[in-house]
C-alpha cells in the first residue's frame, strides 16, 4: 500500500475520532450535566384533510370491533370493510377498537386530540361498546339484582351521551353505527334473566340514539338468539367467524342502502 | 511514534478488513432500506392514507390491545405507549420520513451488537495474528519500547474505530438517502424522556433537531465500539488463537443481549460490561436493564473496563517472553 494513501487515510480517520469525540462530549454534556430547555410551540398543523372519494370508517370500541375470537382477526369491522370494497366502493379503515374497554374509557380516549382530528375525517363511524360495562368480565352473572343493573346502565347512557356528543362536536355529518349486545348467556341457568337485562339495556341505548337523527342502532341480541353457542368463539363471550360475519351482513347493508356513498 | 502509528495502519489497510466490512455493511444496509420500503408501502394500503398521525395512533391502539397480554414486557410497552402519545398530543413525527430518520434509526439498533462485531474483525488478532505468523519477532527487535509498540498498535486502533463508524454513517446516508430522500436533517426530536420506577418521566423532555441527535448517537455508537475493541485487544495479546479470542468476545456480546432482558432482579449485574452497552437507551429513553441504571452509571462502568483491559494489556504485553 502506498504510504501517502496510508498517510491521508490516518489523517482521515482522525479527523473523524474528533468528530465522534465531540458527539459523545455533546452527549454527556446533554444528558449528564443538562441542556438548556428551548421552548417549543407546535408548528401550525395543516388540518386540510385531503378530499378524496373513498369512504372513511372508523371503528371505536371494545374486543367485538377489533375482532377477538374471530379466526382471521379482522371482527365485523373487517368483514364488513370486504363487503363494501366487493361492491366496488373505495374504503379506508382506521379500527381505534381496544380489548376491555368499558364505557367510561372510551369517553377518555375520545377526548385525546387525534382520535378527534380523525373521527372529524370519518364518514362513517362503528361502535361497539357497554359489553364490558355489564359483564364485568362475567362478575355481573353471578348477581343480577335489579339495583345493581339499574346502576350500571345509568352510568353507561351518561357515558355514552357524552360521546356521541364529543363525536358530533367534531364530526356533525358521519353516521354513527352503534351495534346492541347480544345476550352470551342466554342457554345458561340465569339465561332468561340476563336475557331480559340485555333486552332492557339495549332498548335504553336505542331511545338514546333516537335523539341523533344520523345515529343508526343495529341490532345484534336476534342474530345470537337462537343456537348461540354456533356463533360463539370458545371462550363463550366473544362471537366466532360466523357471528361476526353475520354483524357484518347487517351493518354492510345498512351503509350500501343508506348511509353510505354521498 | 508518527511512524509507528503509519507503520500499523499500513499493515490494517493491507489486510483489506475494511473492505470486507464495507461489504457488510453495504448488504445489510440495502436489505434493511429495501425491508423499510416495504413496511412504509403495506401501512399505505393498510391505512389508506401516508398521515404520520393516523399512522401512530394506529400503533398506539395495537399497543394497548397487546397491553392485557403482554407478561413482563408490559410496563415496556405502556411506556412506549406514552411516548408515542407524547409526540402525537405535540404534533412531532417520531419518524419524519427521509434519510435521517433512518440512520437514526439504524444506529440505534446497529450500536449494541453489530458495530461491536465488524469493530472486533480488526481487533481481535491485531497482536495475535502477529505472534501466529511470527512478525511480532521483527517488531521487537526494533530500537522501540514495547510499550510504544502496543500503544501504536492500540492508537490504529482508536483510528480504525473511528473510520468504521464513518464508513458505517457515509455508506447508511448515500444508500438511505437514495432510497428515501434527503430531507429532515432539522426536523425535531424528542428526547430527554426518563424511565424511574417503571414510569415514564416527561419533565425533562426537550427538542433537539435530528442531525444533533445523530451526532450524539454517532458518539455513543463510537464508545461502545471502542470499549468492545479494548477488550478484544486485550484477548488478542492475552490469548495466542484469533479463533479462541473472536469466540470469547462473541459470547460475551451474545451474554449481554439476552443478560439484558431478564437480568431484572439480579442487581449486581449491572458491572458487568456487556449490559451496560445499550447507551442508546437512555437517550431514546426505554426502561434500562435494570433498575437505577443511568447514562452516567452506564459510561463510568464501560471506561473503567476499558481502562482496566488496557493496564492488563499493557501489563500482559512488557513483561510477555516472546518466543
């Protein structure tokens, strides 16, 4: 190797040792010793949403809209998405759905700044919710008193107000489709009791959404009604494939005959 | 000592190391942009939109369906939740799209594992190879110390550290760059965030811009290389077979990877030198280790290694019987 390479390359290479030295002194003198805090103001957001055609659905809610127990993990949200591309339709999904969410914290998660800019986007919005608010993870089963159902329920409407309200304070145009519950447990002893529980809990929701005229109630409880154990997942809670693919048929319809395509 | 020095680095650039590491580097840059490529093209079509905001509270929502399984790794993933919530409530894009953003990136994960190795191809016979094709005689039997001899060889190595890292950061730019664009290098960064107790502590947090955070990146990756070239150095005099010496130090490296991730309750480990290398941590602020760990802690322990395999070195070295 020639020595004046080698000569250029040692000065070159350090060169670059004081460059990393210096990095890794910034480094310490950052982290160890502290920097200046700057203040920072968020640079203006460009809230122009671009204006396309295709249809934009947002799913809110528990374990049903993101789709536990469902083989392919897609829930009825998934199904429903397949349904409306097949009829030609351009559709984007954005599934804000978490696992265990109750009422109460979909209220919170509603309220955060980008759910908002995104459900303001939406044309179409999904919910299900309130399965974990009665079923406690199956606790409620075990003691179905009137008073203690009337609770809960009372919670649930004031929670769900507040959101159907903090959705149209950013979005006054989307339709809203709330899927009802269906009852997990009606071949159980207790059955005709949660049955009826669920029946109660699904007509309040119904005269709730009444006040919205863009709020469509979907029905779920008939669909489950009869061999529910064929449309459940194993762990007898959630639906399987089949269940959900039946939400699916329903909501499917509903958006291509109505609420649909402007 | 100039001399020395040249002498040394003529004898690495002839055994075109650098070469093979250019190679390296350049086959597992061109997979990972082209792997990145991919990912950004499936979340277009997922999503249906290139928002970097739809795009995080996508990942967020993921992240908190995974929370009720997650085990152990649940209070890693509820503070990365947090983070990620904290950039979205101050509008920042953690991953502004372009060629920065990916160096970071790549540093990031390259820092721990595969620097250390591409450093330890050249240090790791940088005495040994010499005693095995028995060169070292003719070193010796200059009118040199032994002590200017290894610190010749040590300082080439310092230098060869630093021309990797810079290969490392020219070869990740030219490819990124062509792949994703050139742009936001001043794009802001978070940083600052601090794990205590499990809890993401968000009052230190402040803004830098990208090209200074790569720097100190670049800076950190460059310690934590060099400490693992000290000690392969050390093995190379210490032991007569580059095979035994590249061994031993892969173990060490391999250790701490998986030391690091369930060494939770077994506090004295935090001595030990290979858990202590994910400097980059703290910077990016993930929970460390273990508890009570620092930046500060984390580089006093890696410099006292680093001293302590150079007096051994140093020792081992002068008083070695040459044969």
């Amino acid at each position: 190797m020639h020595s004046k390479k080698v000569r250029i390359i040692t000065v070159f290479a350090a060169f670059t040792c004081l460059l990393w030295i210096f990095g890794l002194g910034w480094t310490v003198k950052d982290y160890l010793i502290g920097a200046a805090h700057s203040a920072y103001s968020p640079p203006a957001a460009d809230e122009s949403a671009a204006q396309t055609n295709e249809l934009k659905i947002i799913a809110l809610g528990d374990s049903l809209t993101r789709g536990t127990g469902d083989i392919e993990g897609k829930g009825y949200v998934g199904y429903v998405t397949d349904q409306l591309k097949k009829e030609g339709l351009d559709v984007s999904l954005i599934n804000l759905g978490i696992k265990g969410l109750t009422s109460e914290r979909l209220a919170e998660q509603i309220k955060e700044k980008e759910i908002k800019r995104q459900i303001g986007q939406g044309d179409i919005i999904l919910m299900t919710i309130g399965g974990n608010d009665l079923f406690l993870g199956g606790q409620t089963l075990t003691n179905i008193t009137d008073d203690s159902i009337s609770k809960l329920e009372e919670a649930y409407l004031s929670h769900l107000k507040a959101i159907l309200a903090d959705i149209r304070a950013v979005n006054t145009e989307a339709t809203i489709y709330l899927l009802g519950l269906y009852d997990p447990f009606n071949e159980f002893p207790e059955g005709a009791l949660t049955s009826k529980t669920v029946r109660g809990w699904n007509s309040k929701t119904m005269e709730l959404l009444a006040e919205d005229s863009k709020a469509v109630f979907v029905p779920t409880y008939d669909l489950f009604q009869l061999n529910v154990n064929d449309y459940l997942f194993t762990d007898h809670f959630h639906p399987n494939e089949v269940g959900y693919r039946l939400m699916a048929d329903r909501v499917a319809a509903l958006i291509t005959s109505g609420g649909g395509p402007r | 000592m100039i001399n020395l020095v040249q002498n040394e680095m003529t004898k690495l650039l002839g055994k075109r190391r650098f070469i093979i590491i250019s190679v390296i580097i350049l086959v597992l840059l061109s997979m990972f942009t082209y792997a990145q490529a991919r990912q950004a093209e499936t979340i277009k079509e997922r999503l249906g939109t290139v928002d970097w905001r739809t795009e995080l509270q996508q990942k967020i929502v993921d992240w908190q369906n995974r929370l009720s399984s997650a085990g152990q790794w649940r209070e890693q993933l509820q503070i990365q939740i947090e983070q990620s919530q904290y950039y979205l409530d101050h509008d920042i894009n953690p991953s502004e799209p372009g060629a920065p953003t990916f160096i970071r990136g790549f540093v990031e994960n390259s820092a721990e594992l595969f620097l250390p190795l591409l450093i330890m191809i050249i240090a790791v016979d940088l005495v040994s190879s010499e005693r095995s094709m028995g060169t070292i005689k003719l070193l010796l039997t200059r009118p040199v110390s032994r002590f200017h001899i290894l610190l010749s060889k040590y300082i080439a190595l310092i230098l060869s550290v630093s021309l990797v890292i810079f290969i490392f950061g020219l070869l990740s730019y030219i490819i990124s760059a062509f792949m994703f664009g050139n742009q936001g290098w001043a794009a802001p960064v978070l940083t600052g965030f601090k794990v205590e107790g499990g809890e993401l502590n968000i009052s230190e947090v402040r803004l830098v811009s990208q090209w200074q955070y790569i720097i100190q990146q670049f800076g950190l990756a460059w310690f934590i290389s060099l400490v693992v070239g000290t000690l392969s150095f050390m093995l190379s005099i210490l032991m007569r077979s580059s095979a035994a010496g590249m061994g031993t130090m892969l173990a060490c490296l391999i250790a701490g990877a998986i030391l690091s991730n369930m060494v939770s309750s077994w506090t004295s480990a935090k001595y030990l030198f290979m858990v202590n290398l994910g400097l980059m941590n703290y910077v990016s602020g993930t929970a460390p280790p273990i508890e009570g760990m620092t930046l500060g802690f984390s580089l006093a322990v890696l410099a006292a290694w680093m001293l302590g395999s150079l007096v051994v070195s140093f020792a081992v070295f002068m008083r070695k019987d040459i044969y």
